[in-house]
C-alpha cells in the first residue's frame, strides 16, 4: 500500500488490480507462503464428534472449491449473515497489461455448502467490487468501480442484492470521475453507511432508504488549523462497523491542535464523534473494526511511516481501550471476532505471505496454519468474517501464480 507524505493522504490505498481505494491488497509475490503454528500456542477448542466413535478434528482453515475464474482473478471482501448465507467480491478476467479497460465485478455466494458465482444483469462496466456489506440475506449491498489512472479519477458503482437480484443503485456523488474513495461499507437496519475519504476530506454518508445523506464529520475534523509540525488538521475514517440504527463506529486516525494519532468515531443516532484511544502524538492509523458488540470492539491498522507496516491492535469495551501487543510487524486489512469472541485478524507480509493470527484473552498471538494452494508462489488475504451463530469463518484474497505477467487466482479459506 503506497502512503502519501501527507498524513491527510496517508489511508488512500495503492492499487494493485482494479484502481479502487480500500482495503490492502498486498504486493507483487515472489516468496513462500508462510503461516505455521506458534510454538507453545495453545490448541484451538475441538469440534463436536460426528459420531460417538471417531475422534474429534479441531477446526482448521481449508481451501474452499470455487467456481471457475479466469486468470486474473482476485477477492478482495467477504460477509455472511449465516450458515446458509455468505458473499464475497472481487473482480475477475483482467489483464495487467489492460488493467484499466479488462476486468469483470465479481461475486460468489455461500449456500451454506458451496460457492457459486451469481449473476450481475446489467452490469457491463469494467473493473471490480471491493466491498461487501450486509443487513439480512435480502439486504446485502456492494461497492466498486472500473479501474481508475489517477486518483481524481475514481467512480464508484454501488450494488444492491434482494434477495433475488443484484441491481445498481444510482449515486450520485461517485458518477462522475473526481477525488471521491470509498474505503468501507456497513449496512444496518435497510441503511447502507460508506466511510472515505474526498481528497483529504472525510467522507460519511447514509443510504436513507430514499436516497444518500452526507453526514458532517466531527467537529475536530473540520475546524481548519494545523497540529504537530505543521500538518494540517483532519480526519480519515477508513473502517465501519454497525450494530444498530443508533450504534455505528469507525476507525481510522486524525490531527489538530494537540492531537495526533488514531482515532475511533461513533453514531449514536444524531451525531458522529471522534473517540481516542489513549494514542496520542504517534503516527498510527486505525484502519479496520470490528466485534460482537459496542462492548467488544477490535480495531487494527499499522504505523503511517512504515513501508513494513506496524501491526496496530486496540481493544475495548466502548470507553475504555487498551493497545494489543505481541504482533510482527505486517499489514493488517481486516478483523473478525469469532463466536467465542476471539478476534482473529489477517498478517499480510512484504515477502509477501500471510497468517492468520487469534487471540485468546491472554497473549501470545496464536498463528493458524494456511493451506497455500500447490501452484502458488505466495499469498495475500484482503477480508475475513465470522458466520454469525457457528464456528464458520471465511478468508478471502488471492494466490499469486508463477508466471510473467504476474497472474492472481482468487482465493477462499474456509474455517471450521
């Protein structure tokens, strides 16, 4: 992920296959891929027995089997909202050489024992989907657009599923080529949230039911000013998660007059605010949230001036929050919490490889094994979610293929 000298473009993501800002996507391959289990790590919780005779398996992250894709291929967002119900986004069918005029959107969808790629009618632009939100399995909406050259040029698709049929929803505020990134998407309740960033500005808006709202950032966020060494005041808000109507939160960082440092913001129904984590004067940013509850929230991110990645953890109850050490340093694009309220996270490393990293209430970090797909000379993951209700968890990114022009096939890891 390419940062910016500013720390007000510091979250805007560098575009590997598709031109569209969101969450890290990794670097070209040239290494193994990496994953063993940590020594003295404890054993994950077994499985209930199939039967009373054959021994317990403890869970494990397998290889799913997926639809046909054509190289290249990538994943890059994944959700659930049961055992029956799951989707993940990418984009399939590019060409490097043409990035910016191949590519197809692509979506698989769990049916709670395979994949299957769905239908998009109507759809004929080319690029990808990044994002992927949903509210029940009739409510599930995803994000994306073609590739872009330049960051002015960035046009975001929105698409929405009913339970039936995928259809693009207008809006209006990404139609036309500009500085407009969207970084992440959460629905709650038939409203849709995206957080990102227009330029420098923070960007916030509402799917009403009837059209989008844009909701003003925090007051810190846009008094004007500069903080430490100058650098202009601002906020970038790169996560989402949402609980209900009137309990969202946000992750990312912020700066003015006698701040510095990541940040997290909540939605209590009528306004955002801007809550600290006890970070201040570092040059952290938190990028990815998530949880069970406002009582039980993760958040990751890493160091702005780090080309390595600084593997940022904070965990809290809503007001109080404590920093999780113990992590190498890595990119960290996503965060889940499992049924058992374990946050596991994703590592993507520089080499690149990945791990799959839990942890138990009391350290160390537990590395899960990674199946690396017998072809592949490396790894990267993008998102990560939990099957509310059940063990099931999926992992979701791409292979990297041993050929020139570097080729990547889309991947799901499937825990259970």
């Amino acid at each position: 992920m390419a940062r910016g000298g500013r720390l007000a473009a510091a979250l805007a993501v560098a575009v590997l296959t598709s031109g569209c800002a969101g969450k890290p996507i990794g670097g070209p391959s040239s290494g193994p891929v990496l994953g063993g289990p940590s020594s003295g790590a404890p054993a994950p919780a077994s499985s209930p027995a199939s039967s009373s005779s054959a021994p317990a398996r403890p869970p494990a992250w397998k290889p799913a089997t997926l639809p046909p894709t054509t190289p290249t291929s990538i994943l890059r967002d994944v959700v659930a909202t049961d055992r029956a119900h799951a989707w993940a986004v990418g984009s399939d069918n590019y060409t490097p050489p043409e990035l910016y005029t191949t590519g197809e959107p692509l979506i698989l969808q769990w049916d709670g024992s395979r994949w299957s790629r769905m239908p998009l009618p109507g759809v004929t632009w080319k690029g990808g989907l990044k994002l992927v939100a949903a509210g029940s399995p009739t409510d599930v909406w995803a994000v994306g657009g073609p590739a872009a050259h330049e960051p002015s040029d960035n046009v975001t698709k929105v698409l929405r599923y009913d339970g039936g049929t995928w259809h693009e929803v207008p809006f209006p505020a990404g139609a036309t080529p500009s500085l407009l990134s969207i970084t992440d998407l959460a629905v709650v309740a038939g409203h849709a949230w995206m957080v990102g960033h227009r330029n420098t500005e923070a960007v916030i808006l509402e799917w009403t039911g009837r059209d989008w709202k844009e909701h003003e950032a925090p007051a810190e966020c846009v008094q004007g000013g500069t903080s430490f060494g100058g650098t202009p005041n601002f906020c970038a808000v790169t996560g989402l998660k949402a609980f209900a109507p009137n309990d969202i939160w946000a992750a990312g960082n912020g700066a003015w007059t006698g701040f510095l440092g990541p940040l997290l913001y909540h939605w209590d129904g009528t306004a955002w605010r801007t809550v600290r984590v006890g970070l201040n004067d570092k040059r952290l940013a938190l990028t990815a949230i998530g949880g069970r509850s406002s009582n039980d929230l993760w958040a990751v991110g890493d160091t702005l001036m780090s080309p390595d990645g600084g593997a940022l953890v904070v965990h809290g109850d809503g007001t109080t929050w404590r920093e999780v050490g113990g992590l190498p340093a890595a990119r960290l694009p996503d965060v889940a919490v499992d049924t058992a309220g374990n946050p596991w996270l994703i590592e993507n490393f520089r080499e690149p490889s990945v791990k799959l990293a839990s942890f138990r209430g009391t350290g160390p970090w537990v590395d899960a094994p990674i199946p690396a797909p017998p072809d592949a000379v490396g790894m990267n993951l993008n998102g990560i979610a939990a099957v509310p209700g059940t063990d099931l968890m999926f992992a979701v990114g791409a292979a990297d293929l041993p050929t020139q022009p570097r080729r990547l096939r889309a991947v799901i890891l499937e825990y259970s």
